[in-house]
C-alpha cells in the first residue's frame, strides 16, 4: 500500500491540500468535508501533535483509525452515493470520523449510521462528534452511532446507498450485500495476510459488479473477542 507520510502538514487545512496534490482527494465536495472535520478532534488528546500525519493511528481496543489519505480514497469511491438525502452506513466506526463525513455529505435528509462493537469506542465516537460540525446532526437522528457486529449492518436504516467497511473481511458478508440498496456501492477490505479494497457496485436488478480499487493493510473484521485478543 501506498502511503502518504506528511511530517510538513502542521494542520488540517495544509494536510487536506497534500491530499489533494498527491492525488488521494480529487474533488472540492470531499476536500471540504475533509477541511470542516479537523483529524484532531477525532484523535486522543495526548497524541493530537500527530493528528495531520499521513499514517493509521491506535485508538485502542486493537482497533485504529484510518490514515488521512484512506478516508480520502473511500470518502471520493463512495462520492456519488452520499448525495443530500441518500443513507449510509460505516461499519467498524472507530473514532466515528467516516461517519461524522457521511453525515455531513448526505445532509439532514439523509441518514449516516455507523457500528462499532466496542461500547467504549462508540461512546468516545459520540463524544469527538459532539466537538465537531456534524454536532448538530446527532439530535434529529441523522448520525447515528450504535454498539453492534458490523458484520450483521445495520438494518434499521437499510438499504443504504453507500457502505463503507473500515477493516478487512476474509470475505463479504452477506447482510452487507441484502442492505446494500439497488443503484448503490460498497467499499470493503477483503482478504486475509494479501488485502484489496474491493469496491461492489449493485446494479436496478440487484446484480454486482466487483472490482479493486487498491492494495491495502487493516486491521481484521472480527468479533469483538477476538478483536479484544488481538487476534483475526
């Protein structure tokens, strides 16, 4: 995998625009979500010095939260699926970051849920949310983080048109695919030691097309006990 490391980006702002320049952000619309949602609020306060660095970072629980230009990459896959009004859903929500951009991209008529199966994470999620722009979209419902095996969506809000899954299937799971709306995408790490963020396209008749968007390295998609052993 590829990785951008940008020891010169001292804020938000110049790491959005290395970004830009070294081609993982492309479009204005996810270049200004990416400036609204400063990586520092979504990072642990003590280790907020390294916020703009282009790398993953530990958030605890062997969980980590994505490297800027991942969100980048994901954030432009999934542009065209997370227009005002569409839903979304981020599995393996973390720091809650991804989910907070979706929010923020599918508007207030739209709906943006992320799942974490780790309760301390999704509470601290709510928590880095609450110091963000997308604030104001948790009181009417439209970010939502909730405690739960990714693994199995979200169905309450499905079927989505955009899923993003932050860590690496061996391979993808069924309930994603059923809550994965006709017309809509899905972006999930796929394997085990070899990854390849796969990109899954639902066609009107409920037909996909798969391909590979890159070589990538997460962390395992797995159970909350074997995600707490560390193990895959």
């Amino acid at each position: 995998m590829e990785v951008f490391w940008t020891p010169r980006a001292k804020d938000n702002k110049s790491l959005v625009k290395l970004l830009r320049e070294e081609g993982a952000v492309k479009s204005d619309r996810v270049a200004s979500v990416m400036g609204k949602l400063d990586r520092a609020l979504f990072i642990a306060e003590g280790e907020r010095n390294l916020a703009y660095m282009d790398c993953p970072m530990q958030i605890g629980f062997n969980a980590t939260i994505s490297a800027p230009h991942m969100h980048g990459s994901c954030l432009e896959l999934l542009n065209k699926h997370l227009q005002p009004g569409m839903h979304a859903l981020d599995v393996g929500s973390g720091t809650g970051y991804l989910t907070a951009a979706f929010a923020l991209l599918v508007g207030d008529q739209g709906r943006a849920a992320g799942v974490e199966h780790i309760p301390e994470l999704v509470e601290q999620s709510i928590k880095n949310v609450r110091r963000s722009p997308a604030a104001s979209l948790l009181e009417p419902g439209v970010l939502s983080l909730h405690v739960g095996d990714g693994r199995l969506g979200w169905p309450e809000h499905a079927p989505y048109n955009a899923i993003h899954v932050g860590a690496a299937a061996p391979q993808v799971p069924q309930p994603l695919i059923d809550q994965l709306k006709p017309g809509g995408r899905m972006v999930i790490p796929v394997g085990e030691g070899a990854q390849e963020l796969v990109v899954i396209d639902k066609g009107p008749d409920g037909s996909l097309k798969q391909w590979t968007a890159s070589s990538v390295r997460y962390v395992p998609l797995t159970s909350k006990d074997e995600q707490l052993r560390g193990g895959v």
